[in-house]
C-alpha cells in the first residue's frame, strides 16, 4: 500500500467515525472533531478524550482509549483497519466507548 492509498483508506475510515459518533454523540455525552487528520471524543462529564489518528509511516490508525492505546492495520478482507483477529475500528471504538459511558454502544 503507497502512503497515498494510505492516506485516503485512512481519512474515509475517520470521516466515517466521525459520522457515526455524531449520530450518537447526544445519547452518548460526547462530541467528536475530525480537525488536522486526527478525531477527538470528548465527554462532556468528565473532560476525558479518546483519540483516533493515522500513522502514515507505519500505515496503521492508533486509537487512544481507557489509558490503551491500540495499533490497527488495513484489513483488505473487511476493508476496514481493524485489530489482527479483533474487531474493526468503529466496533472498537464501540466498545471502548461502551466501557467508558456504561451504555450499549453501537456504532
């Protein structure tokens, strides 16, 4: 994969996470901003932020959440960046959200 493809594979994942949590950021307490290439969630209760950026020399998307930090990889069979044989970004960052809120999650 060129830095490029990267680079685009990598924006449409975090603009479509962005969608996502605005859709939910009001039943969640959250709001989200895509600005510079990286998303930031932050919850209104407690100020706490998650952050999804790319990493474009290692071609991954790093997810910061719940004091983790995740490293995912493009999934060419799921088209999606997703952890090796763990979920997929926006089913991660559910989870992550879920765990923080206490609330189902789905995204």
């Amino acid at each position: 994969m060129t830095e490029l493809e990267f680079r685009t594979l990598a924006d449409q994942a975090l603009e479509d996470l962005n969608r996502r949590l605005a859709a939910a950021a009001n039943d969640l307490g959250c709001e989200a901003d895509f600005n510079g290439g990286a998303l930031v969630v932050e919850f209104e209760d407690t100020g706490t932020k998650f952050v999804v950026s790319p990493n474009a020399p290692v071609k991954q998307v790093w997810v910061s959440a719940n004091l983790k930090s995740y490293k995912l990889d493009w999934d060419p069979a799921r088209k999606a960046f997703a952890l090796a044989a763990g979920p997929v970004l926006a089913d991660l960052m559910g989870e992550a959200i879920a765990q923080h809120t206490g609330k189902k999650v789905s995204l």
